[in-house]
C-alpha cells in the first residue's frame, strides 16, 4: 500500500480471532505513528531476492470486536475498551428488529443507514485543523500505583483533547504567538 494510505484513518478488524497475527503492526502504528518492515521481495525481471523497507505512516485509529474474554494487554493500554449492553432486554430490542426488517414494512421502510454515514463525512468536513490546549489540565488528577496508568493518563488527556476538537465551532478561538487554538 502507499506510505500514507492508513494515515488518520479508522482501520477496523471485523474479528478478534485470526487478527493476532497483526498485533504488532497495529501498535506501531497506534504508539510510534510509522510502520518500518524490511520485506524480502523478488525482481520480476531477474528473478533475484532483494531485501526493500516498507513503511507505513500513522497514525490510526483502530476497532475490533471479539466476544472472548482474555484481550491482550499491550493492546488494550492503547485503546478504550467499549463492553456492550447484553442484557435480555437489549437482545429482544434486535430480535424485535431483526422481525421487522423481514416484513413488508421493513422492505418498505426508508434505509437511514446511508443519511447517517452521509450526515457524518458531512460533519467531519467541517473540521478544521486547530490546536487545542486544556487550561485546567494541571487540575486534574489520576491514578498513578500502578504502570499501565502512565499510558492510560494520556489516552485521557486525548479523550478530553478529541471532545474539544469536535466541539471546536462552540469553543472561542484564541491566539498565541500567531498560533490559532482552542
């Protein structure tokens, strides 16, 4: 792939299982923003093995879903781990759904799938570019008795970073040293 074809996207792995193989790839790209492996490729032309470096730039944004309990450490201190409601209640909610949408009603119904993808690469077009800076950070406090909490205490300070980023047209813009912010 090109050098720059994952960089600021969503990659996505349908399934846990079969995905392990691309643990360390994943976390490069999350942690170190690059991706450099030296590959062994074959000139079409010679037929010789030469060594080439690959690299593919960062950073991304990566989600998975998986029903098994055990999830890799390295890999979870880098992402927000989302449990789903799995309560009866919820599952009759799909089954009740899952009916609908093989009945006439369903076949008739308006498809809101494609208006709600349309309406969010609308609304990220809006975005803009800007720095944000967090006044009170110096506030705010977290756990620090255990290891892991020295990488979960920036993936919270992202989160509140990436809330204000989204929020950006309801924040008043500021200027320092010529540098936009909000």
């Amino acid at each position: 792939m090109p050098k720059d074809y994952l960089r600021h996207k969503m990659v996505r792995m349908e399934e846990r299982v079969g995905g392990e193989s691309c643990d360390y790839q994943i976390r490069a790209l999350q942690s170190a923003n690059v991706l450099k492996q030296c590959i062994v490729v074959k000139d079409p032309i010679t037929g010789q093995l030469h060594a080439k470096e690959n690299e593919v730039l960062g950073p991304i944004a990566y989600w998975e879903t998986t029903t098994s309990l055990y999830l890799n450490p390295e890999n979870t201190s880098r992402c927000f781990e989302i449990p789903l409601d799995e309560s009866p209640e919820q599952t009759r909610r799909i089954h009740e759904r899952q009916k609908v949408l093989k009945t006439l009603e369903g076949l008739a119904g308006p498809d809101h799938r494609e208006k709600i993808v349309e309406r969010h690469h609308c609304a990220q077009r809006l975005l803009e570019k800007v720095a944000v800076v967090l006044p009170y950070v110096h506030k705010l406090t977290f756990p620090d008795n255990w290891l892991r909490a020295r990488r979960d205490h920036d993936r919270f300070l992202h989160l509140i970073e990436v809330l204000a980023f989204l929020h950006q047209h309801q924040r008043p813009r500021k200027n320092h040293q010529g540098r936009e912010y909000i």
